[in-house]
C-alpha cells in the first residue's frame, strides 16, 4: 500500500460513564464509542464519513485532531501522533464543526481572523493572499465588519470555513459543516471545497447528513455505524449494497391513474401528488424526461435517501453486527477490524 496521509489501525475510544444507582451507589459502564476501526487516506482525497447520529464520527474526528486520546490502536497524521504532539499537529490541519463557531462572538470577521493571523504566525502577504482568496470564493466581503454573533448560520459557516483555512491546513476535518445551511449557502460551501480541493490539493474528510454533500464532493465513502467500520468505497456501491432509493415527488396539474414511466416504480398518490421511486444510483434525468412528457406536470422534486435508512437497509436492522469495506459486504458477525 502507498503510504497514506491519514493512517487509522485498530482504532478505539472508550468512555467510562457513572450513573446514580441509589442514595449512596452510582453505577459505572463503559461506551465503546469508537470500535477497533481502520483506514487510510491519501494526500489529497475528498472522503465522506457518514453514519447515524451517536455512530462515533465526530469522536473520530476529535481523535485526529487530538482533542481526544484514543483508548486503543494506532493513529497519525501527516506522520504526527495527534494526541502526543497536538500543537505541532494544529499548524497541519483545518477544523470546522457544525454545531460550533471558532469566531469570537462578539468580534466582526475581520478582527477573528486578525487573531488567526497572530495565532498560527502566518506571514502577512500569505494571510493577504489567502484572506482575500476566501473571501472572494465564499461571498464574505460585505460581512467582515459585521459582528459574529449577527450572522446568520449560514453566512457564520462560510466564516468558519475561511478561518480554518487562512494557514494553508493541509488536512481539512468538516463536521456537518452545511447542517441548517440553505440551499444557496450550500452551493457556495460545496464549490468553495471543490475549487479547494482541485487547486490546493488539500485532504479532505466531510461528516454529514446529507448524501447531497458526498455525491457532489467525494468519490470515496466510508460509513460507521456504532462505532465500527461498515462500508469503505464508492457511493454507487453504498447504494447498491442498501439498495437505497430516491423519491420523486410529481404535481400534477390535474389527479390521474398512476404514473408509469421507465426506471421508477409508483408508491402512491394524494390528489394530483404521486410519489415515485427509482434506485439511488441510477440517474433521475430519464425519468423525469419521461414524466415531463407523458404527464400534465406542473412541479417535481427529487428526495434523496437519507443516511439512516441506507444503512437500515444495508444491515437490516441488525444494529451493527455486519458490514461492508472496500465496497464488499461482508457476512453477519463477522469482524470488521
């Protein structure tokens, strides 16, 4: 195997959780959030790393960051250990999570990212050029002397988005970062990655929610679920093996039979709505050719499966215990280590 940027062997996290058992008594457990996983990625990959809610993606991603140690196994990036040297780690890596700003509150852009600027010591024609590049890419010009705490989330997280990326990260972790985001954010946010990803080479691994954001970035996926590693490969083969499927919703202009089209099976109808579904990995296109021919339509819209129900269907209900990596499934029980 080529050596990999991101190297993960036999990974795990194990949390110690005490609960009241009585007056005097607590109870003490333990969480294996993160199972014995293992991966590598190469410099310069986009990877979608999806999986359920409390499936240990955003502990995974505190461990590459080195917020926290693992229990278990063996872990570097860039050759660095995260948990052993995580401030010469920091100046090698970018973060971004969702649900988290790393703007200062009550500070405008422009100030937060002065503070980056003296944080990671970054030569001022380099913050310059890379500031002005941000800004320019993510529409940011007219908020820089906006404070951050009157952003909306949207605009917030194109500004957290800049600011871990004003020191040149070779390494890019986001954390849902379209999560609430609308539509026109979204795009921005998707772009911005793409054109960052072609010219500067940057690693990036993507946690998320929305399958939207892997089919238009990453052409690897890895999915965990309870904290072990269950699929590692293409999104064509993740939908083949769940055998997911989109869902078109059809207005049309008057209530008819049900609609018959090539590619799609109907599921069922209210009034002029029908329900359609055709398998996620094929194209929606013919279909809604087809429809916009046959049928008096006056809107359409196309539903993507969500995360959940793909795996629900990979596994079929068995909670983890069987999986899949480098795009074959594997049997029931078996080890996924």
């Amino acid at each position: 195997m080529a050596e990999m940027f991101i190297e993960v062997d036999g990974l795990e996290k194990v949390f110690t959780i005490r609960k009241r058992a009585g007056l005097l008594r607590r109870e003490k457990r333990e969480v294996r959030a993160v199972d014995g996983i293992s991966f590598g990625i190469g410099e310069g990959e986009m990877v979608g790393y999806i999986g359920p809610n409390g499936a240990g993606k955003s502990t995974t991603i505190k461990m590459l960051t080195g917020i926290l140690t693992p229990s278990g196994g063996r872990l570097t990036v860039a050759g660095i250990d995260p948990s052993r040297d995580r401030a010469r780690l920091a100046h090698r890596i970018g973060v971004v999570f969702g649900q988290r700003t790393t703007l200062w509150w009550d500070l405008p852009l422009r100030d937060s990212y002065a503070l980056v600027h003296r944080m990671y010591r970054i030569p001022d024609a380099r913050f310059a050029e890379n500031l002005a590049r941000c800004v320019d890419l993510l529409d940011l010009g007219e908020l820089l002397d906006v404070p951050v705490r009157q952003l909306s989330l949207g605009q917030r997280m194109r500004g957290d988005i800049a600011a871990a990326l004003l020191h040149d990260p070779d390494v890019l972790y986001l954390d849902e970062p379209t999560i609430g985001l609308d539509v026109v954010s979204k795009a921005k946010v998707r772009e911005f990655l793409r054109e960052l990803n072609a010219t500067r080479g940057t690693t990036v691994l993507l946690t998320t929610h929305d399958l939207t954001d892997i089919e238009q970035l990453c052409s690897r996926v890895m999915v965990i679920d309870h904290g072990r590693l269950m699929y590692d490969g293409g999104l064509a083969g993740l939908h083949e093996a769940g055998e997911s499927e989109r869902s078109l919703v059809v207005d049309l202009a008057r209530e008819t039979a049900p609609i018959e089209v090539p590619g799609a099976r109907f599921v069922r109808a209210e009034g002029p709505r029908q329900w359609l579904a055709l398998p996620a990995s094929a194209s929606a296109a013919p279909v809604v050719a087809a429809v916009a021919a046959a049928y008096p339509l006056v809107d359409l819209s196309v539903r993507e499966p969500d995360i959940e129900s793909v795996i629900a269907k990979m596994y079929g209900g068995t909670g983890g215990t069987g999986g899949t990596t480098g795009g074959t499934p594997r049997a029931a029980g078996e080890s996924v280590r």
